[in-house]
C-alpha cells in the first residue's frame, strides 16, 4: 500500500488489477455501475482523499477531485475508469491513475495554484452499458436528453434510470450542467494510444491533433422463427442470412475508401438457439473517417445496401480538432513531442465543442487496444506522467 500523498501510477494500476478482470473473455470488463465499476468508484474517492482532493459526483454521475474550491478558471485532467466487454488494462485508467499522480506531485513540489485543479473519472466512456460513448460528459455539455439517457436500456433491458436507483444514484438530476462547464478553462486528458503512431515516430509521448468523426448504428433484421430440422432450406424466412449479407456490405463499403473503417462488432441472435432458425438478429455497426461528410456517405450507402427492418443511429462524433494552439504549447513544453490523430473517441473531443482541450498519448507497443492485448511499457506510464506534470505546470504558471 502507498502511503498518503505518496501515489504511484504503476502501483495503482497494480492495486486495480483484479478489479473486473473477465475470466471468460480475458481482459477486464467494467461498465457503468456494477460492481467493478462501483469497486473503481470507490478506490477513486479513497486515492483522491488521500492525496487531500475533495470529491465529489456530479448530476450525471462524474467523479471531481478537486483541489482548491470548485468554481471558475479550473484546469481539470482525467479521463474514465469503464472499460469496453473484455478490454485492456490501460484504455481510461492509466489516464486517471497519471492524473492523480500528476497532481500530487504539484502538492507535494510546493506550487500554489491560483485557480482550481481537479481530476475526473467521466461515467459510461466506452457506452458499453447503455450504447452511447461518453455518456456521462455529453449529459454535462447538454448534447443528450437526459429524458432519453433515463430510458436507455443495457443487455438485461435495465433501464439507465433502474441501474442508477440500484446503486443509490439519482438520475432525476441527469442534465446539461452548463455551470460546471463554465467552470473549466483548461482540460487535458492523458490516454493511452490506441494505434502504433507513436512507434512509428519513436516517441514515448505525443500530442492528439484531432479525432475521426464516428458513430454508432443499430440495426434490426426480421424473419420467422421456426424449427431447424423441420423447416426446408426453400421455405425458411431466415433473418440470418440479410444480417450475414449485411456484415459482408460493412466490409465493402468501407474496403472501397481511402480511410474509412466500418465494424459490426457486437450480435445478438433472437432467441438464439443452435436448433432454432432465429426470428431477429440485430446487430451494431460503428463507422468511422475523417469528416463527417465521409461518415454519413458511407452510412447511407451501407443503409441501402442492407435492407435492415431498422437502422437506427445510437450515437455520433463530429470530426474533432482539438484547440491548435492549446496543442502546440503542451507539444512545445513537452519537447516539441508529435502531434498526431486519432480514431478513438473520447470525452476530451466531446469538451473540444465547450472549452480549449489537448490529450497526451503514451506509445502502446503494438498498436492493439479494446483487447486484452493491450500494452504501455512502464518506462512509457512514467514518461507520460512526468509529461501530464509539465504540462499541468506550465498551464498554472
Ligand atoms: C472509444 O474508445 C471509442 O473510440 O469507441
Ligand atoms: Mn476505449
Ligand atoms: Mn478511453
Ligand atoms: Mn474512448
């Protein structure tokens, strides 16, 4: 155990690596209030208490560490604390467990911020739960219906709002909180990179310029359930077959462009019996390029091709650019580090349409993330740390 005032990232991440490992799918599994999720909430309140950081959970279920009063002129750091279904170790927490370290190692270096600091911990990041990435930091900036988030449903039709009551959490109060927007000057979020920029460009740490535009789609293919072994191949409605073609059509749309990457990654066969010729299968697509033009082009030649019951949009990403020169001055203070793009979402390119934002990236050696395989040399964690202080310290001068 680290003593008070006295964090360790390594040893944090460490200290959390039992916490929602998935022994079926290998990697961890941590979604919006269940008992990982709710384990990491807790040490989240203890490490940041012991550090001397006031916490506190906002309306919509986001973690504040906060040193100094909150209110105006924050700089805020952090990242998220779910994972996705059998996901790494890294993706979220190392950029929690760096801010803290981070932050207490200003404490303990004698700076005396004129302006409030705080470290956050974003609910539902990964959308694993309830389907719409960045949950809890779209509700703060307004750009989800709280009415709609309350109605979500989870894999076991939970419903947001039941799952909120279960664990003692309100989600009467879920909503834009334009207040606490306001308060955030700066917010810097430290992550791991989820791609092999940096090991191309030999460089431990880097700088985001930007994110692809993205989103989610769910769709719905419809057939009559019926027997297997009775029912000839000629007089089958089988939706299988549409949904298999459908995944075939994702693949091509995306082939045939320069860029774009479209997945079906996630399946779910109604009722789902080896014996049993389905009456549904709904299955999810998620579409990513460069601009959002690219994006929507890609979605409705996708639409046209399948033929799906329902095609419904979950959720959707803009194409970020983070602030340029909030960019250049992290990068310049850090060593003129590269700055490079992203395909992964997150709550950083959500606050980008609020407030100036950056993200430092550590280099992942191979590249592979939303996997178990998912990788930071500790060399790298400690280079990312050291370079989310520096950076931090330079914003507060
Ligand atoms: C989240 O990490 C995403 O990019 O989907
Ligand atoms: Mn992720
Ligand atoms: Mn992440
Ligand atoms: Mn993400």
């Amino acid at each position: 155990m680290t003593p008070p005032g006295a964090l360790d990232a390594l040893a944090d991440l460490d200290d959390l690596a039992e916490v929602g490992r998935d022994r079926d799918r290998g990697g961890y599994s941590r979604h919006l209030w269940d008992d990982a999720e709710l384990e990491l909430r807790e040490w989240f309140r203890a490490r940041a208490t012991a550090l001397g950081l006031d916490v506190e959970q906002d309306r919509n279920g986001n973690l504040w560490a906060w040193w100094g009063q909150p209110g105006p002129g924050a700089l805020v750091t952090g990242s998220h604390l779910d994972s996705v279904p059998g996901g790494g170790a890294f993706d979220g927490p190392l950029g929690v467990v760096s801010a803290l370290e981070a932050v207490g190692r200003l404490r303990r270096s004698g700076v005396r911020p004129e302006r409030p600091v705080a470290v956050v911990a974003f609910a539902e990041e990964e959308g694993a739960r309830f389907g719409i990435a960045c949950l809890g930091s779209r509700l703060m900036t307004g750009s989800v219906d709280p009415a709609r988030a309350r109605a979500l449903i989870d894999g076991d039709d939970v419903t947001l709002e039941q799952a909120g009551r279960r664990c003692g959490f309100d989600t009467d109060g879920l909503g834009p909180d334009p207040e606490r927007v306001g308060w955030i000057e700066q917010f810097i979020e430290l992550h791991i990179e989820q791609g092999r920029g940096l090991v191309d460009q030999g460089s431990a740490v880097g700088v985001a310029s930007g994110i692809l535009a993205h989103g989610r789609w769910a769709l719905s293919f419809h057939g009559q359930g019926n027997h297997a072994g009775t029912t000839p191949m000629s007089d089958r409605d089988d939706p299988m077959i549409a949904a298999a073609q459908a995944v075939l059509a994702v693949q091509r749309v995306a082939g045939a462009t320069s860029d774009g990457r479209a997945t079906v990654g996630r399946m779910s066969v109604v009722p789902g019996g080896t014996n049993v010729i389905p009456s549904e299968v709904r299955l999810w697509v998620d579409v990513r390029s460069a601009t959002d033009v690219e994006v929507r082009s890609m979605v409705a030649e996708i639409a046209a091709e399948v033929g799906a019951t329902s095609f419904r949009q979950e959720s959707w990403s803009g194409a970020v650019t983070f602030d340029p020169d909030l960019a250049a001055r992290v990068a310049g203070v850090l060593g003129d580090v590269p700055i490079l793009p992203t395909g992964a979402g997150h709550d950083a390119g959500v606050l980008s349409e609020s407030l100036p934002t950056a993200m430092v990236f550590v280099r992942n050696p191979s590249g592979i993330s939303h996997a178990p395989g998912e990788f930071a040399e500790a060399a790298d964690c400690a280079a990312g740390v050291a370079a989310l202080e520096t950076a931090l310290r330079d914003l507060l001068r």
